[in-house]
C-alpha cells in the first residue's frame, strides 16, 4: 500500500469512521435531502439547520456506507458548522474539484484545509462518489432538494 | 508468502497450473508496482495467447462478411465461422448445430427467450417461477414481459446457505406455470443447483425451464440433453473467450415454433413489399452482420479449454475452493455467503465492520482483483442482509499461492481497520 492510500485510510478510518461526528438527527430541521449512491449501496440523510443570517447553525446525518464516505460526512459535518451557506458552496465547488483532480491543493489556492487529506481519492476513480456523496447530498439540501443519487 | 502446509489438501500434483498462467500474457502484468492476482474471474475470465492471435490471424487472412459472398474470402470466413457452431454443441452436448444461436451474450440470449418464446405463450395470469439467487439479467427480462403480458413472477426462495428451496419450488409449482428461469451457477453464491430435478418437476408441472449458464459452463462439464433444459444461455467471456458473443441454447421444436427475435439481414429468406420469409433455425434468430471474430475466436478458447479437460479443470478449482475457504474461516470477523454443499470457485464474503468498497480498495493496492458490490444480484444481498460482499472467484490458472496472498491482503485490511 503506498503512503498516499496509507494515510488516507489511517487518519479517516481511526478518526471519524469509528467515532463520526453529528452521527444523529435533527427534529424538526430546516433543510433535509438523501444521499444515495447505489453502486456502494452507500446512503446518508443529512440535516440542517439554517439561522436568518444564512449561516448554517447545525448539521447532521446518519447512514450507512464505506468508510470513505461516512468519514467525508463526517469531517464536512464539522467544516460547515458555523459557515454561511455561501460559504458552503464554494467548499462544496473546491472538494468535487479536488476529487476529479482539477483543482491541486498542493499548488492551487483553496479553503479546504484538513479537508485536503481526501485528495487521495483522486487516484481512486472508482471511490470518488464515496467521498463526495455527501458534499452532493449537502448542496440539494441547500437548493431544497430532497433526494439526490449519483448514478 | 508460504502456502499453510498443514491445510492444504493432501493431493496429488496432477494439474499444474503454472503451465498454464505461461499462456496468458496478462496475468504478468503488475498492479501499484506488485504482481497481478486477478481473482475476479466470474466477472470475466482473462484470455490465452493462442485465443488473441486467432484475431489477428482471421483478420489478417480471413475476414470477410459471412452468409453473403461468392468470393473465396467470404466462403472461408463461413466456413470458419459455421464449424464454431458445432465446436459448441460438443462443448454442452446439444443434439444439433441447429440449436446453437449465437447472441452478444447470456443477457441478450435471456432477452431474446423472453421476447420470443415469452410473448408468444405467456398471457394473463400465467405464472414465472425463478429463484432469488438469480443475476439481474435473468431477473429483469421477465419482469418486463410480465409487465406486458400480464404474467405473474414468483420467487423461489433460497436457503440460509444459499441452496434453492426445492420444498418450497415444488410447492410453487402449478398449472398456471409456465416458465421456470433460474441459474445453474450463482455468480454471487457460487451455489451449484440441482438443474436436472429442477428441470424435471418443471416439465411435470408443464412449463419450460430456461437455464443461465453463465457461470456452469467455464467450469464444469455441461450436458443440456443430460439436463433435459429447454433453453440454456452462456457467454464466450466468461471462458477464455471474448466480449460480444454469448450462446443461447434452445430444443430445436421449440426454437422452430418460435418467432424471430430482432428483424434484419441474414434472418430471411426472402423479403418483398408484401411478404416476408423467414430463415430456418437457428439463422431465423441472428439478424444482421454477426460477431464473426469474436465467434471465430471462441472457437480457440473451446479447444484450449478442451485440451486442458473440463472435468480436471472442475476438480482442481475445487481444491482451490476448499484450501480457499478454510483460510477465510480462521480469519476472525469474516463470514462467507453461500455455504451450499455444491459450490464453484466463488468466495463471497463479508468482513465485520468493513465495507466491502473499502476491502476492494485495499486490496488492489496489493495486486489482488476481486469483485466488491451487489454483483447483479441485489436480491441476494438483501436475503442475506448485506449492502454488498467482496468476492474472490478462481480460475484454473489460480495457484494456491494466489489463494495465500489473498488471505493476507486481507490479513493487511483488518490491520489498517485496526
Ligand atoms: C450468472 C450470470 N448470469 C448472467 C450474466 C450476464 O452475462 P453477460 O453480462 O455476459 O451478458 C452473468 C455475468 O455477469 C452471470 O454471472
């Protein structure tokens, strides 16, 4: 395994997909949409809550799916908590640009910060849905719509 | 990496199958910088040597459209092509070459049985019977006629370790039966099924059986009159041959009564504004220029297959099965799905905890290919209650080596999942 794949396993798998972060619902919640990738049979509904000043004020998802995927709900659940829903779209521009490899965090400005440990995925065409499943799902919910699928 | 002595069968080395790998050139090739293990061989199997030049070779010396010419070149690309045919009725033992159509593959051969055989006698309230252990594309098919028609599909349930329920396929059955679909070999179980009793209480009830043989006939001897099937459909791929061909099977009484399936070229005998006739069996059901190289080259992988001998190919894809699944059982956390007693080198399993797109991933960076996913068999993965499994499946040119490697990738995905 090279230390691309290594690190990118490692740090996700013994942080957030054994302990994910905001692994709950909200009641009653502003805004909710379902991800929905049926190659990996990978789904997660995700929860928002969203102040009069459009900043995002709480966010949360449960599912079930690869570890890529729960990791990358997981981590974007704590990046856009306390963002404006602008905000948010231009993280959810850099990430999906991040992962089909058009957008080089080494060399290219960006706001993704620790987000940038899945840039690895790029390497793996065929798990990029995993990690931007829930970055899709997140930009229906805030273009209000319900149910998203990546196929 | 050491094979673990003390479970390997205590066998004599009669088939070796490094002299075999030598044939296939891409089972050389590496994969993130470590040697290929390519275990996913019921997706589709790799190709021998002698089967790749026989395209070059046909192209370089043979091609030419086929049924259609005087000239030299045409008569000796159909001729070629026309002596495939009953290559492939020794290989399943057919009566006759008449009943060999050629398909682009088991899932067109299952379509055109349903669109020619299935519309001309299913109406209104018959009844289709197949398993739930079945690959969408004998699944799907039948929905769609019977949404047509106005049929009825029934599920024959399976066991908890993936063997059809013949209790509860005999009680199913009725007058009201027409059609019994259901595969010989589970590509996502590796279950054998009892075709030939299947078949019999099928035809005693008065139905038909159709047969998907994708995965029986690369790896075991198939005898369709021994079966008593009506149809039976297989592809070229999955047995050391090429994409675009499959064969589909059929008694020649029926074939003969039925309709023809698409419309074109090759199909008829004659065409005017106002008439049309058909060609005979099996022609009547090949519309169009044909896969003749892919055909051609079929022709290759049958005999390659037959030099080596199905039944040694069985038996030693068996050892590998065994020495295979006794190493899966020791690792802690993974269970295997289809435990029947009648299995084909198919290892499904799960590992607890981890998702398969993740084991599928970690593996590869090991040069170790398998299958992650619901294999076109969602059904199946939602009777066994997974979203997907990770399936190893064994070829004849597997090592028991390639079977140790595995394990330890394995070993390897358990320690990054700490
Ligand atoms: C059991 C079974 N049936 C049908 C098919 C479909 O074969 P093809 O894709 O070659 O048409 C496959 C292969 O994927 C299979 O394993």
């Amino acid at each position: 395994m090279n230390d691309r794949m290594k690190q990118l396993y490692q740090e996700l798998i013994l942080d957030h997909n054994k302990n994910p972060r905001n692994f709950r619902t909200i009641d009653p919640a502003d805004r909710e949409a379902l991800g929905h990738n049926p190659l990996c049979g990978d789904k997660l509904k995700l929860y928002l809550k969203i102040n009069d000043q459009n900043v995002i004020e709480d966010v949360a998802f449960i599912g079930d799916g690869c570890a890529i995927s729960k990791a990358s709900a997981s981590m974007m659940t704590t990046v856009v908590k306390g963002k404006t829903v602008e905000e948010a779209e231009e993280l959810f521009t850099q990430f999906h640009e991040m992962s089909m490899g058009t957008l080089n965090v080494d060399t290219q400005e960006n706001k993704l910060g620790k987000l940038t440990i899945f840039s690895g995925v790029r390497d793996l065409p065929a798990r990029v849905k995993c990690a931007t499943l829930p970055w899709h799902t997140l930009h229906s919910a805030l273009h209000n719509k319900k149910e998203i699928t990546t196929e | 990496m050491n094979l673990n002595q003390d479970i390997l069968p205590n066998r004599e080395i009669s088939f070796d199958p490094i002299l075999y790998r030598k044939d296939f050139p891409i089972l050389n090739r590496e994969v993130n910088g470590t040697k290929l293990v390519y275990l996913d061989n019921a997706a589709s199997m790799q190709m021998p040597q002698v089967v790749i030049d026989s395209f070059v070779d046909y192209q370089s010396r043979f091609h030419a459209n086929v049924h259609r010419g005087v000239h030299t070149l045409s008569q000796e690309a159909t001729d070629k092509y026309e002596a495939v045919r009953s290559k492939i009725r020794d290989l399943i033992h057919a009566k006759s070459e008449n009943e060999i159509i050629y398909t682009y593959g088991t899932t067109d051969a299952l379509n055109m049985v349903a669109s020619t055989y299935g519309r001309q006698n299913i109406s209104t309230g018959d009844e289709i019977l197949i398993s739930e252990m079945e690959h969408h594309a004998n699944i799907v098919p039948w929905y769609m006629l019977a949404k047509e028609v106005g049929a009825i599909i029934k599920v024959i349930p399976i066991t908890d370790s993936g063997e059809i329920n013949m209790d509860a396929y005999t009680s199913m059955l009725s007058n009201r039966t027409k059609i019994v679909a259901v595969t010989h070999v589970s590509n996502a179980l590796g279950t054998i099924n009892p075709v030939k009793t299947i078949a019999e209480l099928a035809h005693q009830a008065g139905a038909i059986i159709v047969v998907d043989g994708a995965q029986a006939v690369p790896h075991a001897k198939v005898d369709v009159q021994d079966l008593n099937c009506d149809f039976y459909a297989f592809s070229a791929h999955k047995m050391c041959g090429p994409t675009g061909l499959g064969v589909l099977y059929g008694k020649f009484d029926i074939l003969n009564s039925m309709p023809p399936y698409r419309g074109g070229g090759d199909m008829i005998k004659s065409v005017t504004f106002e008439h049309i006739i058909f060609n005979d069996v099996p022609f009547k059901f090949e519309a169009g220029t044909p896969p003749i190289s892919q055909v051609i080259m079929f022709g290759e992988s049958i005999d390659y297959v037959n030099n080596i001998g199905i039944d040694r190919i069985s038996e030693y894809e068996s050892e590998l099965l065994s020495y295979a699944t006794k190493r899966a059982n020791e690792i802690e956390g993974l269970t295997i799905i289809g435990t029947a007693v009648q299995k084909a080198s198919v290892l499904s399993f799960t590992l607890k905890g981890i998702h398969p797109h993740d084991i599928g991933t970690i593996l590869d960076q090991s040069g170790v290919a398998v299958r992650t996913g619901h294999h076109c068999a969602q059904p199946v993965m939602d009777r066994f209650n997974v979203p997907a499994t990770t399936r190893a499946s064994f070829a004849f040119y597997n090592t028991f080596e390639e079977v140790d490697e595995l394990i330890s990738a394995i070993h390897q995905v358990k320690e990054v999942f700490g």
